[in-house]
C-alpha cells in the first residue's frame, strides 16, 4: 500500500520543510529527515502492511505526528486508495 504523508505545519529550523509539502511511500524512505523519519517510520510500516491504527476514538488507516525537535514540524499520514 501507498502512503501520503504531508507536512501541515512547519517552523524548521533548516528551512526542509514547507506546509503543504506530500510525499508518496511506496517502498524507499522520502527525502525527509532522519528524526522526522524515526518517529514515523512505525506507522508507515504499519500503514503499508494493512494495520489500522489509533486515531482518536477510532481506528483508522491514518495518524498524525510531530517532530522530535519541540514539534516544529507536524505531519499527517494515511494510506492512498
């Protein structure tokens, strides 16, 4: 499965970043940063092999997270029908 990820709020430090910005995970790592990648490598995984995860009070095939860096960059992933 494919997964979206997109940058919805972004106050980098260097600059990486910008609202808006989508990537698409098929099988290679994205151009992002090793932090950013290491808390959402998971959910990705997870995503990419059928798994439904927490998302609120539900299960959903999507999640949300912040970077590691004070949360200056936050991100939002969900699969690709």
């Amino acid at each position: 499965m494919k997964v979206r990820l997109t940058i919805t709020e972004s106050n980098c430090r260097s600059g990486y970043f910008k609202a808006g910005e989508e990537f698409i995970v098929e099988d290679l790592c994205p151009p992002l940063c090793h932090e950013l990648w290491n808390v959402i490598y998971p959910y990705v995984f997870a995503l990419q092999n059928g798994a439904a995860l927490d998302y609120g009070c539900k299960k959903d095939f999507q999640f949300d997270a912040k970077c590691p860096d004070g949360g200056r960059v936050c991100i939002h992933g969900e699969v690709v029908k």
